[in-house]
C-alpha cells in the first residue's frame, strides 16, 4: 500500500486543523504560483520567442548605426535618460523588446539609453550570448545593466514595502513591481520610462511631465516623462503605499496614476489637458491603437493610411500581453511589421534572416 510522504501529511494535517492562515498561505502561494508561469510564458512564448540563432554577417553595426549616434556619443555628455525595466529573471529578449530599444536609441541619439534587467548578475562584466545584446551593443548610447531592486527603493516610501518577506507571494507581483520600478526611476532620476512593448516613433524629450491617456476612463504608466523630484511622482510613491492592493490587477498601475492625477487637478471624468505642469496626452499621441482594437496590428494597411494614422503620434503601444501569440509575418504590409520595417530595422533584419532560416530548415 502506498504511504502518503510525510511533508504531505504535514501540510494536509496543519489544513485539516483549520488554522486560517495556513488555508491563506496555501491558496496565495497556488495563485501566485500559476499567476507566475503564466506571466513569464507571455514573456517568452514559444510562437513568438526569437530563435537564438548567431548574428549573421549582413547585420553589422556600421551599416545599421546612423553615424549621428558615433558623433553624439563621443562629442557631449547624453542629454537625458530614457529607461525600460525587466522585472522577471528573463535574460532572452524578444524581438519585440530589442525594437522599443532600438527604436528608442535611433530616436534619442543624445540621450543615455538604459535597459535594467533583474536577470542580470551583478558585478559579472559580459552580458549572457543573445543576439539581442548583440545588436543592441551596437549603438553606443545603450547601456543594459543590472536592476539592484533593493538599491532602487532605497531612500523611498517603497523601501519598506519591497522588503516585506511574503511580498512575491502575490498574484500580481511581477506587474506590480514593474509599476513600482517606474514612478522610484522617475522620481529619483528623472527622463523618460517605457514599457518593453513600445516602438518609438519620434524623440519624446520635449513630452515633459507627461503621462498619456489609454481610453477615457484611465491612465496609462508604459510611457512617463518627468522631471527629477517631481511632486507627481512624489504623490504617485505615497499612493503606492497608503493604498496598496496587490489582489487587484491595475490597481497599482493604470488605477494609482489615475487617482492622483484625478486628485491633482481635482477632476471627476478624464480628459485630455495640462494641470498643474502635468500633461495627460491625448489617446493618438502614444496609445494611437486602443487595446481592445489589438488586432489591427496585424492588418495590412497601405502606406498612405499608416502616414494618416500616426501622423500625430509619437509612440506605438503593441500591447505585448494580448498580442504576444499572433503570429506576425516577415516581410508584410502588417501595421506592425510595417513599423518593425521603418523604426528598428536591425531588428527587422534579424527579423527576416531567421524567417528565411526556418523555411530553408523547413523544406
């Protein structure tokens, strides 16, 4: 007869008992658990994930690079910062991350370029063998480096809410952290902050203290702009803790810029306007396609509609989380494959080099 293992009949003893925190933990611990395995497969599906292929010989820093990037880095110092976070331990970027980071470093040839990845070791002098960091190493003003969570919050009111022990047990923990990361970086340093799943299409220095509008109820935190010690963010951290609640997806993110913002310039409804020295930015400007209309990313459109919507546009939110499964083909007139085309060609080449390796292995 088979006998149960007796760290099994310990746990089913001690929830047998009916101690309350115990059945608590249990549950948290199975949500934060099937949560966790769920964000990281977004992060790194296998339908969308970038083989790991070599760079081939066709993708070179000297024909990719503009020129304005050698000079601007080596002539001044950088003349702002423009960061992306990666709060998983993922060290394999997507193609889809290594365009917002391109796209960014093209668009802000003299601004500093910073990519801070929890997955990194710190203190260890190479990035691990990916030909994202490759191809990203090429412009000069990008720099990939280690996120040091506990040096970020130092000094802040998420200090002591970072070092809570039970913290990572949470549903929601990686986005929250996220959220958490960008208003500290915003506040302690200032420049500008962008999710992983943005294509920039324009230099975003003159959006100062500035946040965009996604629909017209909320907010939207993948794109900040503001100014070192900014009173905003300020009120943004104090927020984050006074009214914290991690069991509700947004409610640290899209729901606390809304509620301080609403509070900032004393406003019941949304809208579009400046208040105060803060800018919420209208849809078209960085959400041009609404998440719930996702989908148009993948459709055809001619170059004269993709001139007419982006017109006014600074930025492309591709809404990683809903559209990471749709297969995109390369080349295309995809909306989205149109944009990987014109704002981060590199990535679009290395793009087209591994579609045309899988049909060669393929056959």
């Amino acid at each position: 007869m088979l006998r149960m293992p007796s760290c099994l009949q310990k746990l089913t003893r001690v929830v047998l008992s009916h101690k309350p925190w115990a059945l608590f933990i249990l549950i948290a611990g199975f949500v934060s658990f099937a949560y966790t395995k769920l964000y990281w497969g977004v992060w790194e599906d296998p339908k969308s994930r970038a083989p790991t292929y070599g760079l081939s010989a066709e993708i070179s820093c000297a024909h990719y690079v503009p020129s304005a990037l050698d000079i601007a880095a080596g002539s001044s110092p950088p003349t702002g910062n423009v960061f992306f976070v990666e709060t998983s331990e993922q060290t394999s970027p997507s193609y889809l991350f290594s365009c917002s980071v391109e796209s960014a470093a093209r668009t802000h040839p003299t601004s500093r370029v910073v990519v801070l990845m929890k997955g990194l070791a710190k203190g260890k002098a190479s990035l691990p063998e990916h030909w994202a960091f490759s191809l990203l190493s090429c412009f000069p003003n990008v720099e990939i480096r280690p996120l040091d969570l506990t040096e970020l919050f130092s000094g802040t009111p998420l200090q002591r809410w970072y070092l809570w022990p039970l913290r990572h047990w949470e549903p929601y923990f990686l986005p929250v952290l996220s959220d958490a990361c960008r208003i500290v970086l915003m506040w302690k340093f200032g420049g500008i902050y962008l999710d992983t799943d943005f294509i920039v299409l324009k230099n975003l220095e003159n959006l100062t203290n500035a946040l965009g509008i996604q629909d017209n109820r909320e907010l939207n935190g993948a794109f900040l702009s503001f100014k070192a010690k900014h009173k905003f963010m300020e009120l943004c951290m104090q927020d984050f803790v006074q009214n914290y609640n991690g069991w509700v997806w947004g409610h640290q993110g899209p729901g606390l810029l809304t509620r301080v913002f609403k509070k900032w310039c004393s406003l019941r409804t949304l809208k579009s306007m400046n208040c105060k020295g803060v800018s919420a930015l209208a849809q078209e400007v960085v959400y041009p396609i609404p998440w719930q209309d996702w989908k148009k990313l993948f459709e055809a459109v001619s170059a004269l509609e993709l001139e007419k919507l982006l017109k006014n546009t600074y930025a492309v939110h591709i809404w990683n989380k809903l559209s990471h499964g749709t297969k995109l083909e390369i080349p295309s007139q995809a909306l989205l494959a149109q944009l990987y085309a014109q704002f981060c060609p590199a990535t679009y080449a290395k793009m087209k080099q591994d579609s045309e390796e899988v049909s060669r292995r393929a056959v």
